[in-house]
C-alpha cells in the first residue's frame, strides 16, 4: 500500500503539474492556483517524506525485535534529519558496525588463545602446587619420624654405654672379692694343713712314748694305751681341722667356678652390648645420612614451591585481568555477533527503502 500510496502521489503531482491543470488554473482561476501549488508543496513534500518515515518506522521496530539501542536511537534521528544527512549516517553506522565486528572478531581469537593458555598455565601450575605441597608434608614427616628414630637410637647406646660401665665396675668389684676370697682359702688351707702337721707329728709321737711306757711293768695304769689326747673325741680336734680344709679347699672351688662364670657372663654381655652398640651407631648414621638428604630435597621443595606459587598467582591475576573483556562482557559474543549482523541488515535494509528498492 505504500508503494501504491507513493506512485498515486507521484502521479498526482504530474498531473497537478501538467499545462492542463496548472495552466488553465493560472489562466481562469488565479486563487485555485495559489491552492494548488500549496496542495502540490504539499504533496511533493509528502512523496518525499514518506521513505523516510517509512524507514524510521522500520528502525524503530527492529530496534525493539532485537533490543537494538542503535536502532532506536537512529530511528529517532531519521524522522528529523535531512534526507541526505540520513543516508550517509546509515552508511557511516554500517561501516562503523562492520569495523566493530572486525576488532571484536580479532578481539575474541586474542581472547580465545589467552584465555586457553592461560588455563593450561593455571591448570598446571595448580596441580604443581598440590604436588609439592603433598611432596613437602610427605618429606617433614619422614624428617620427624627420622629425629624420633635417631633420638630413640642415640638414647639406647647411651643406656648401653651406661649399662656397659655399670657392668664393668660390678664385675672389677666382684673380680678383686673372688680373687680374694680364692686368695684367703688357700692360706686358710695352708695354714689348716700346717696345723694338721704339727698336731699329727705331736701325736704320733705322743702314741709311740705312751707305747714305750706301757711295756715298763712300773709304768702308771693311766699309760694303758698309747696317748691320743683331744684326737680321740668325737672325731678329735684332727679330724674337725680336716673338716675345715675340706671347707676352705669347697670355698676357693666354689668362688673359682664363680668367678670363671661370672667372667664369661660378663664377656658375653660386653661382646653382645658392642655388637648391639655398633648397629645403633650404624644405623644412626644411615639416618642421620637419610635425613640430611631429605632435609636438601624439603628446602629445595619449598623453593619450588614458592616459585610456582608465584606462578599461580600470576597466572590467576592474569585471569582476572582477562575476565572483564574477554569472559564477564554481559551478552556472550554469539548474541553480540547476532544482534550486530541484525543491525546491519537493517539497516541496509533501511538504506534500500531510502533508495525506493524493495519497498513493496
């Protein structure tokens, strides 16, 4: 209806304007021809117009289709400005949108590949960081447990150490006790043995001058018998000395089994203690060893660590960085490459209806 509309004026305006209207109204009917040409005015202005307001029309209602504020507000423009004015700032927004959609697709590879990379980057960082982390806790608890066991170790020797002296002054003590004990029952048993000798060589002798008297008719009856004295009773005084030998020969054997014990037991346990003692030091130094080195690798962890910490925290300022232009812009870049495309159609769409092409 539109075209219609348009070609029905135009045609209006050619016959208004022919020498048979305009003419003879000029000729017969001065004030029909004043109003003519104001209707004619009118009429051209109006057949001008009519694009323009169709093309504002069609701005506005784009607009609102796709929420364009572009459109909108050139749709308000369109309806003022002079008709020229209006199409060579329809061209210069379509060259502008274009130049946009140009940056931003250069804008989004950048941001794709930033962002791409700088995930990875996060991504290994972040579980570098776990890693060591893991690796630290693991390595000071394997130094712990290695303080505990050379604390424990070095505890042990010292108590052996102890224990070791302790046994040595007890058996020295018990030692130089037996040694004496051995040394006074065999002077008890040569003095018990001399004793013996004077008392057996006094009575036999006795035995044989009480033989002698007994032979002498005259003798005393007291000299009936050859003389025994105290060896007679109850076992005599001879036989208790023999006893007591006997005891003091049982001592030194007894104290000298003892003692050959004791010394072995002692040997045993020195011998024992050193080979107990060597094997704590051994291992003492393969742990102290151990942890020396583990101690090396925490510090240089932690170093790491704090390098690739850095590195995350970086990476992660980097990301946030990105964020507002390439990640938090409010309409994702697929609706904003849409609704751009829609703005330029439209408004080439606006410019062919300026040009008076498909407008039907």
């Amino acid at each position: 209806l539109r075209a219609e509309e348009i070609e029905a004026i135009q045609k209006a305006i050619e016959i208004l304007s022919s020498d048979a209207v305009k003419g003879n109204a000029a000729k017969y009917l001065p004030s029909f021809a004043q109003k003519a040409g104001s209707s004619l005015a009118q009429l051209r202005s109006s057949a001008a117009n009519l694009p323009q307001q169709r093309v504002a029309e069609f701005l506005r209602v784009q607009g609102r289709q796709i929420n364009s504020r572009v459109l909108s507000a050139l749709a308000v423009r369109v309806a003022d400005d002079p008709f020229a004015k209006v199409k060579k700032m329809i061209k210069d927004l379509i060259v502008r949108l274009m130049e946009e959609a140009n940056e931003e697709a250069e804008h989004k590879g950048w941001c794709d590949t930033e962002l791409s990379t700088n995930e990875q980057t996060r991504k290994e960082k972040t579980e570098a960081v776990e890693t060591l982390h893991a690796e630290i806790d693991e390595l000071e608890s394997s130094i712990a447990k290695l303080t505990e066991d050379i604390s424990e170790l070095t505890k042990a020797v010292a108590e052996l150490d102890t224990a070791m002296a302790e046994a040595t002054k007890l058996r020295q003590e018990e030692k130089t006790k037996n040694e004496q004990t051995i040394a006074d029952a065999g002077e008890a048993q040569t003095a018990v043995a001399q004793a013996l000798t004077v008392l057996k060589e006094f009575y036999a002798k006795a035995g044989e001058a009480t033989a002698l008297v007994q032979q002498d008719p005259t003798a005393p009856e007291i000299f009936s018998s050859p003389y025994k004295g105290l060896a007679s009773e109850n076992g005599g005084v001879i036989g208790m000395l023999e006893v007591i030998e006997t005891d003091f020969a049982r001592l030194e054997a007894d104290t000298t089994a003892a003692e050959a014990t004791s010394e072995k037991e002692y040997d045993d346990f020195m011998s024992d203690s050193r080979v107990d003692k060597a094997a704590k030091n051994s291992d003492i130094g393969h742990k102290t060893t151990e942890k020396q080195d583990k101690e090396q690798d925490l510090t240089s962890k932690e170093a790491d660590l704090e390098g690739t910490q850095k590195e995350l925290d970086a990476a992660l300022a980097y990301y946030d960085k990105l964020k507002p232009s390439c990640v938090d812009a409010g309409v994702s870049y697929d609706d904003r490459v849409s609704r751009r495309k829609e703005e330029i159609e439209s408004l080439q769409e606006a410019l062919r209806i300026l040009n008076g092409e498909d407008i039907a």
